[in-house]
C-alpha cells in the first residue's frame, strides 16, 4: 500500500528525491511519502543507505584536512597589517578634522584690551612686542599706548596747537608727514608724552581706525638699527623693519635719535612710509 | 592610539577564525592546490575584514565567508585558469544522468577525494556546500548567488558524478566488475 502513494514508478521517484531527502529538505507530507515507500522498499533503503554512508566518508575525509598550523598566525598577523579603509577613511577625517579646528580655533591677532585697563594695556603691549628686536620696542610701545588706547576727539587741534605740542624743535616735522602716507590719512594728534619712563615726539594720521605713527625718542647709549640688516636706504639712510602681532614698525637713526612708523598697513606700506620720510626728518633731527 | 580598532578586531576574530578550518579545506578541495588554498584563505580573511562593517551581528558569519570564498575563488579561476571551465560544467551535464552505479564499500579516503577532485567545480562545489560543510539549499543558493533550483541540480548531478567516479575507480581496482565485461556486441 505504501508504494503507492508514489503511484507506478515509486522506486522512480523516490531516488529523484533521494538526493534532497538526504540534505534533510523535502516538504513534510514528501518525507513520509518517501519514508513510507522505504519501508516496504529494500532496493530504495539500500540505494538511500548507500548514499547516507557515502555522504558521512565524503564529510569525513574532506573534514580531517585542516589548515596548517601557520595559517592561523599568518591570517591574524596580516589582519592587524591591514586596517579597513572605513578606519583608514576615519583617521584621514578625523586628521582633517583636527586641522580645521586648530586653524579655526589658531590665536588671531590679539585683541585690544580695554582703554581704561592699563594693566591689560601694559600686558598687551609686552605681549605684542615680544617678538621684535629690542629696539624697535620703544616706537611699538609709545604707538600703541599713545595713538591706540585713546579716544580720539571729533575734530582734530588745529595746527597751530600740534606745533605747541611739539614745540619749536620739532614743529618742522608737521609739513613733512603728511605727503608720505596714503591718501586719505589725516593728522589727528601731535604732541610730546611719555611712555614708560621715556619721552617721545608723537605724530599721528588716521584714516577710519587705521591709525599711523611716526614716534621719534632720543637714542639711550648704545641703542641702535645698525645691528641688524636694513630692508631699505632712503638716500643714505638705513631703513629697519620688523613685525609684531599686526602690526608694522620701520625705524631709522640719526646721531641721537630713533625714528619710527608704526602701523597696520602691509610691511611694504609702512616701510615705503618710512624710507619716504627718512631722508627730511633725518635731515631735521641733524 | 587615536581612533584604536582594536575592540572592532577582536569582534571580527571571535566571528570569524573559528570557520577558519572550514574555508581552508573548501578552497582546498575546491582549487587542488594547497599553495593556492593558503593565498586564497588569506585574501578571504582580509576581503571579511575590510568589509567587516557590512557584517550584521546575529547573522550567519560562516555562510558571508564562505560567500566571500567563493566570490575570491571565481576571482582566481578567471586570473589562472579560463571560461572554459562552465564549459565543460555544461558537457558533463548531459552525460551526468546516464548511469547510477552502486557506491563501492572498499574505497578509501584518499580514492574519494581523488574521486570528488574529479568531479567540475561547478558540482563539487555545491557538494562541498550542502554535504560536507551542511549549508541549506537557500544557504547554498545566497553563497553562490545562483538560483535554489541550480543547487538541487548541481548537487544531483555532483553526487551522481562522484558515485561514477568511485564505481570506475572500483573497476580499475577489480573491486566491482566491469558492467561491459561479457557483453557481446
């Protein structure tokens, strides 16, 4: 009875599902059809135990071969040789990101502190100047205490009080400032001061908030331009130059004075501001 | 070490080189040549690493490597060897269903994988798959990325193959006689 739940050719068709009877994926109902065919058919449990066995050697033989020992070591070693390119693509980024950040978050130019901290003031001005040779300090200084921290009023004195200010000495130099600088400076402040424990003759133009200053103080001993290389010669005249946080400084030398343009315009500018002047105000300091 | 993987590695070990005998032995058996099984096994290893974040954890590890297995193994068969290959696949298939000789018990280990050796890669590796390393007909069918239906073909014919290689190597041995022996024409 059970060989016919195949119908004629039973033995037939179970050897056509022997192959997937054996891999355990014949549908339920087609297992028992099968098995119950087996039961009554010594020549299919055979064929299908002859198989079974076959497969169990076939697994067996195949599965005694095993890497070699080496292989083992071999795989993890490259493995740790080898990082994927999704960590590879992270470091890169993350490389990236760090730069972006730094520059992002790189020290801009220092901001002014406030015009009534003088210790902020003081601190700012060490701060700025520490990067420029030492004489090029006392026109960085005085131009920064003097025509920075300062509020400015809405018009500016008149001449006759600048020439006060600088006095008989120095009023020769009013005329000469202004046809050096770029159009548009006008001077706004010229005078005598003091800045750490130092005079000055103080000339400033400004445009806006950009501010230029030509700042003269008497040589101490010993103080001069001529250790280091000059960037121009005004018709004789060594001009320095040098740079500090934002700000530009060009200073030349008479026999007893030290001369200055402090500003924040590009280096060339200012030093072309300078070398204009030298020859005139050199010749005045004389 | 900024950005350390290490945490990540260690996952990978733990899922995937305890299959490591199981690939060994298919790129073995799959390719006859130990030298080529080594350089394959390691190219399998690092192609499951650098993609390792397409891995999903829970499913079957063994079956994405031995799908990456394959995947190297058709990479090399066309660098050393040619398309011939499918080829011959094709020829056999028409003569793979002729015959069902009775398995020899006799036969060692060695004779059938001699035996299996013989048997075109197309079927012997569907063999390995479903027989040796146990893979369900769909498991198969995702590792070879051809459709349930070419299992079940292939493995039929493969088995067939196998079991006519073992009865001629029988015959050559004098273990079973030769079924066109004392035919008259």
């Amino acid at each position: 009875m059970n060989r016919l739940q195949f119908g004629e050719g039973a033995c037939e068709k179970t050897r056509r599902y022997m192959d997937a009877y054996l891999s355990n994926e014949l549908l339920v109902e087609t297992t028992h059809d099968v098995l119950r065919h087996l039961e009554s058919c010594p020549a299919c449990t055979a064929e299908l135990e002859a198989r079974t066995r076959l497969r169990s050697r076939l697994k067996a033989a195949v599965e005694a071969q095993t890497a070699p020992p080496h292989l083992h070591a071999l795989v993890r070693e490259k493995l740790r040789n080898n990082q994927p390119a999704r960590w590879r693509f992270y470091a890169v980024a993350a490389v990236a990101m760090l730069i972006v950040t730094a520059v992002w978050l790189r020290p801009g130019p220092t901001p002014l502190p406030d015009i009534a901290d003088r210790a902020a003031q003081a601190t700012y001005i060490q701060k700025v100047s520490a990067t420029v040779a030492q004489v090029f300090k006392p026109g960085l200084g005085d131009h920064i205490h003097c025509a920075l921290f300062r509020i400015y009023p809405q018009a500016p004195p008149d001449i006759r009080e600048m020439e006060n200010k600088l006095g008989e000495e120095y009023k020769g130099l009013l005329p000469l400032v202004s046809p050096a600088v770029p159009e548009g400076y006008r001077l706004v402040m010229a005078h005598q001061c003091t800045y750490a424990g130092r005079h000055f003759i103080h000339l400033t133009l400004r445009k806006g908030t950009d501010v230029i200053s030509l700042v003269i103080t008497r040589k101490n001993p010993d103080e001069s331009f001529r250790t280091l290389s000059p960037s121009a010669d005004a018709s004789g005249v060594p001009v320095y130059q040098a740079s500090a946080a934002n700000f530009q400084v060009a200073g030349f030398e008479s026999e007893h004075y030290l001369a200055y343009i402090v500003s924040d315009l590009k280096s060339a500018a200012n030093l072309e501001i300078a070398t204009a002047l030298a020859p005139t105000v050199h010749q005045l300091l004389s | 070490m900024l950005f350390s993987n290490k945490p990540r590695m260690n996952e990978f070990e733990a899922a995937a080189l305890p299959h490591l005998n199981d690939i060994y032995r298919t790129a073995a058996r799959l390719l006859g040549d130990k030298a080529r099984a080594d350089d394959v096994l390691q190219d399998v290893y690092l192609q499951a690493w650098k993609s390792f974040d397409k891995f999903e954890p829970g499913t079957n590890c063994r079956a994405w490597l031995f799908k990456i297995l394959f995947h190297t193994i058709n990479h090399y068969r066309r660098k050393w060897l040619n398309i011939r290959m499918v080829k011959e696949s094709e020829e056999i298939l028409q003569t793979a269903a002729a015959a069902d000789p009775p398995v020899p018990e006799q036969i060692t280990d060695e004779d059938l994988l001699a035996a299996l050796d013989q048997v075109p890669q197309d079927f012997r590796s569907v063999v390995l798959l479903v027989d040796v390393e146990e893979f369900s007909y769909k498991e198969a069918s995702a590792i070879l990325s051809v459709p349930i239906g070419t299992v079940m073909s292939r493995l039929s014919r493969g088995r067939k193959l196998l079991r006519e290689r073992l009865a001629g190597m029988a015959q050559q041995y004098g273990i079973l006689p030769n079924p066109d022996e004392g035919r008259s024409a």
